[in-house]
C-alpha cells in the first residue's frame, strides 16, 4: 500500500448534532451570578483550552551575510521534505530551496518579503501546515528575503560509489571487529542516497530518522544507544560534511535483541523477507561480509528499513507485538488493567475534543514495568450520544468504547503502540469514523509511524473535564457512580505533573539520540514519506546500485523495464510499488544487472541460505 500519496485530502470533522441533545456541558453561575464554564480543575493553563499563543522570545535580525545559511536551513528544516528537491513534490511546488526559480514563479520576490507570497504563508502560519514557524527562523527568511533572496550553495556533485565499492569498506570495518562479536553484525546503508543527490542537510535529518525507527522496533537498551557510522574510503572523494554524517551505519543485533536467542530464525531474517533489493555478491570482500555475519544480506538500504519496520507486519515481528490487547498490556504491566481500575491505581481524563477523535475520549494511565514506565490506554467512540456519552455515563466507557490505542514505554525510552477494535484484538489502521490523523496531510492513523510523528515530543496532556460536570451536578449520578469517578479521574493540579514526567522519560531519549523533539519536521516520518515518494531515473539507478546511463541501457534492451519504467523519460518518474516490483521479478531475477546477483534462492529476498543452513518454508533462513 501507497501510504504517502503525493495529493492530501483534507479530513473536515462534522460537528456532532442533535434534535434533542441527551446531555451536554452544564453552564454554572458564577459568583456574580453571570454564567461560567464547569471548573474542569485545571490551572490558567489548561491544555484543553484553544488558545492562541505566541512566542513571546526575542528574536534577532541577521545581517545579510549570515541571513542566507540561516535562512537555508530554516527552509530546508521546516520545508524541504514536502517541496524541496528531495522531497515530495506536494501541490506541485518542489523549488522551495532553488530562488531562482520560486522568483520565476511568483512565489518570491527580491527585497520584497511582505509581497512574497512564499514568505505570505509562512507569516500567516498555513506553512507549515499545523505547525507555525518558529518566530526566529521566520526573521531569518525575513531577512534573507530583504538582503536579495540570495542563490543557496548548491550541494557538491555526488562522486558515485558503487555497490562493490560499499562492500569493501564493510569488510574493512568487520575486520576491526572482535571475531565472537561479527556475526551479530549488521549494517544500514544511506550510499543511495548520497549517490541520488540528496543534500547534506536531508541525509542528517534521515539518519536522525533511521536511528529513531531503529530504536522504536526494539525493547532494549543497546550500547552504544546511537548508530555507528563506519570509515569510509577517503578515496572515494566524499564532502566533509557527509563524511561527518555518514553512510554507511553497524548495528549488532545482539544489542537490538533481534539475535536468534530472542526469536527463531533471527528477526533480521524477518526483515529480509519482505527485502526487495536481495542480491549476493561475488569477489573477496564479499565472501569475507557474508561469512563473518553469517548472514546472506547483512546490509539493507536505511530508508526502505524506516518505511516497512514502522508500520504492520514488520513492526508487530521486531517488537512482538502480540493480536490482542490483553496479551499486549501483559507484556508492559505488573497487574491486569482492570486490577488497577478496581483498585482505582490508574490517571484518567474525559474530554469532549482530543483533536484525533470524533467524539469524546477517555485516556487513563496504568503504571508500567521498569523506573517511570507507563501505558497510557484511550477509550474511543463513534459516537458522543447516548450511553457512549462520557458525562451521561463517566463510568461506561469500558464497554461503550469502539476502539482504543494504547501507548506503552519501552525500556530505551521511546514507546510501543497498539491499535485495537471493541472487541481488543489487534487492527492495523483506526477506523477513519473514530479517529483521525493529527496531521493535515495524513488522515488514517496506521499503527506505528502514524503513533512515531504524532507523538514526536511525547505525550500530548489533556486535562479532565468529567469529574467537574459530576461534582457539579452529584444528584445526576449514582453513590458508586461518584465514587467510581473520584478514583478515576484525576485533577489537573496531579495530571500535569504526571504527563509531564512522562514526557520527559520520552524526550531524554529523543536528545540522547541527537534528535530535536521541537523540529517542524518528525525525522523518522520524513524519511519513510522520501521513500514512497515516486523515484526519478538518479533515484532509481542509485537504489540499484548503478548510475543512471547503465538503467538507461537497460531499458533499451528489456521490454518489461522499458514499459514499467517509461515515465523515467524525459525526467519523469515512477511509482514506488512498480519500482519495487520489476526490481524484484525483472531485474534482480532475470538480468542479473546488479554485479554477482544471482536471483534464485530462498524466499522472496531470493538469495540463497549459506551452505549449512536451511531454507524454511517461510522464506527464512535457519542454522542447522
């Protein structure tokens, strides 16, 4: 499935409306006899509140000479990844880093920033889209604009590394290795990328988002927390700056709990059998890869890792996600849910407006295993009416609920998410009735990545307005019915503390990665939507391993990829399920381009299991 589509559908959520509204928000008289809103027991800040707050901080005015770096990376950071040349193209607008060409365009104006409509939207805060430009880079463009909107510093042209090239420098660095250790080795690879032409800029952001997926389908803590880059071969001419970054990442699977003592096969098994690009090499180096891992592919392309391991089925295999709720909740708590509920051991709050759910929602928080672990579990409705209202009825949610996302911490410090119907058994996507993505660009929540980009700076506090409805009005209610409610529902003045140390769990190990939670753009998210993007002729030769001419010549000899690859004409593109499916069934396993592929092998990675091993039935690989 497609789950970037270049062209978004807005998602407009109809107000919910009755004939004879069943229950509603009392109006209280306050002292002076006006009318008030029900005390929801929340401070002056009340998180639930729509409020519209500026950033009061100073900003500073750059002068010229610095506007334009400044500028080039405020634009690359916040805008680039949907219209810049490595990004998505949205609304047909992908020259947000080329001047030149937004001035041709109308879009810019030299010396003019108030009549450029780029800076236009910026200003008004419809770019980026529900997420505001910070006041500071906002001067910083300002400034750029006024001082001539001068040209950026293109990036270097790439010096192409081939496949073969990148082999090498691996067995290099696995002979570095202490011998017990190598075959738990693993690596990432970003060399198509820096073959494709992404900037520097992009390709920091990327990793970012690969060592946060990494983290994301694994529950331990692995040393060291953040990726390696190995040394590359200074004669490959790389550019300082993405030899800083680096292209090419080790992993030991060991670290990641993905060995074969945790699952078995290994689960960079179940990676590579849903891997598109299997291919085996032949030559020394390769023989030296292959051997000291003892795996048949120890390297995978990073971006096509973050897309697939962060969404269903991958990300259920690489954190054992089992199909049901309570099998999940039991993985992540010392005593059932429902042991915490009737023991009144749980946070929860109620709220009419969650901004991702139709109706109203109940979230409650469950202590977890581990120092401050937790799992927060919501409670969502299709509908606000009836019995599936939560002020009628604050203590039905249990069985009125349709469906429910549950987010637990994982021992490294990011978190686990699970999706479920009314029944607790495991779905893939919410119901787009129920529940909707916070993002405008996207509109079904999907397991995973949706949950990564979403709660990209922890959890999102919401404070409870039931409790304050039943003590305003107690006749309304039952004796067990109040009682119930004051075990339950939390007061602000305790909630804010306990979402805020949550977050803080969470965002310590966002910065120990090297990410900034407070980034317009969620770095594993970017990744993952570059990746669906439709793939130019540079795109799809460096995925390949090949430069552009040596797929250019193959089209004008194999009738199938000159079919499934024409819109690459004239710099054209082609989709990424085609591009992935002719690679697969056409090149890999007829023509042989890439250097010693040999396509025949087991399952679908098709390449072969070392000599002793077997090949199981669902396309794994196993020792004797």
């Amino acid at each position: 499935m497609h789950r970037f589509p270049s062209t978004w559908t807005l998602l407009v959520v109809p107000a919910i409306a009755c004939t004879t509204p069943q229950f509603s928000l009392p109006r209280i008289e306050d002292e002076q006899g006006g009318l008030a809103a029900a005390d929801t027991g929340a401070t002056e800040e009340d998180p639930n509140a729509d409020t519209d707050d500026a950033d009061d901080s100073p900003t500073t005015e750059p002068g010229c000479q610095e506007a334009t770096p400044r500028a080039h990376e405020a634009l690359t950071q916040a805008c680039a990844s949907c219209h810049g040349p490595d990004g998505s193209d949205q609304g047909g607008f992908g020259s947000v880093l080329d001047p030149q060409t937004m001035m041709t365009d109308g879009l810019l104006v030299a010396d003019d920033a108030s009549a450029s409509r780029l800076f236009q939207r910026i200003e008004s805060g419809d770019m980026p889209p529900g997420n505001p430009l910070d006041p500071q880079l906002q001067a910083d463009i300002r400034a750029w604009i006024e001082c001539g909107a001068e040209p950026f510093e293109q990036p270097l042209e790439a010096t192409f590394i081939s496949r073969q090239a990148e082999i090498e420098v691996i067995a290099e660095d696995l002979r570095s290795i202490e011998d017990l250790d190598q075959p738990e080795m693993r690596y990432f690879s970003m060399v198509h990328l820096y073959n494709a032409g992404v900037s520097a800029e992009s390709l920091e952001l990327y990793v970012q988002g690969l060592n946060k997926a990494i983290l994301n389908t694994s529950r331990t803590i692995p040393d060291p927390y953040e990726l390696e880059a190995i040394p590359l071969d200074p004669a490959w001419g790389v550019p300082p700056r993405y030899a800083e970054i680096g292209l090419i990442f080790r992993v030991s699977i060991d670290e990641y709990g993905w060995q074969a003592a945790h699952s078995n096969p290994d689960k960079w098994e179940e990676i590579l059998k849903l891997y598109p690009y299997g291919m085996q090499y032949e030559g020394d180096a390769a023989d030296t890869v292959v051997d000291r891992t003892r795996s048949r592919i120890p390297v995978i392309q990073g971006d096509w890792f973050v897309a697939n391991a962060t969404v269903p089925p991958l990300y259920y295999d690489l954190l054992d996600i089992p199909d049901t709720r309570d099998a999940f909740l039991e993985d992540f708590m010392p005593q059932g849910f429902m042991e915490d509920l009737e023991d009144g051991l749980v946070d929860c709050a109620g709220f009419q407006e969650s901004g991702v759910s139709t109706s109203n929602r109940v979230v409650c928080r469950h202590d977890a295993a581990g120092a401050g672990g937790y799992c927060w579990l919501s409670y969502d409705f299709a509908s606000s009416a009836g019995e599936q209202n939560i002020f009628a009825n604050p203590t039905g949610f249990l069985d009125q609920a349709d469906g429910g996302e549950i987010i637990c911490s994982l021992r490294n410090g990011q978190q686990a998410y699970f999706i479920h119907d009314r029944h607790g058994n495991r779905i893939d996507e919410a119901p787009i009735d129920i529940v909707f993505d916070c993002n405008e660009d996207a509109a079904v929540v999907e397991t995973g990545l949706s949950c990564i980009r979403c709660h990209s700076q922890g959890l999102i506090a919401k404070a409870d307005e039931v409790a304050a409805v039943v003590d305003a009005y107690p006749t309304l209610y039952s004796h067990e019915e109040r009682e119930l409610v004051d075990d339950w529902f939390t007061p602000w003045s305790r909630l804010e503390g306990i979402y805020e140390s949550d977050r803080e769990r969470f965002l310590e190990s966002v910065e120990a990665l090297g990410v900034d939670a407070q980034a317009p753009v969620e770095p594993t998210w970017a990744l993952a939507s570059n990746h669906e993007d439709p793939l130019t002729v540079e795109r799809a030769a460096a995925e390949l391993g090949e430069e552009p001419a040596a797929l250019e010549a193959l089209m004008e000899v194999n009738l199938d990829v000159a079919v499934n690859f024409s819109g690459l004409a004239d710099g054209g593109t082609v989709p990424r399920e085609i591009f992935e499916t002719v690679v697969k069934e056409v090149i890999l396993c007829e023509t042989g381009l890439a250097v010693g592929c040999e396509p025949a092998g087991c399952g679908v990675s098709g390449v072969e299991c070392l000599d002793d091993q077997v090949c199981n039935t669902d396309g794994t690989c196993e020792d004797h």
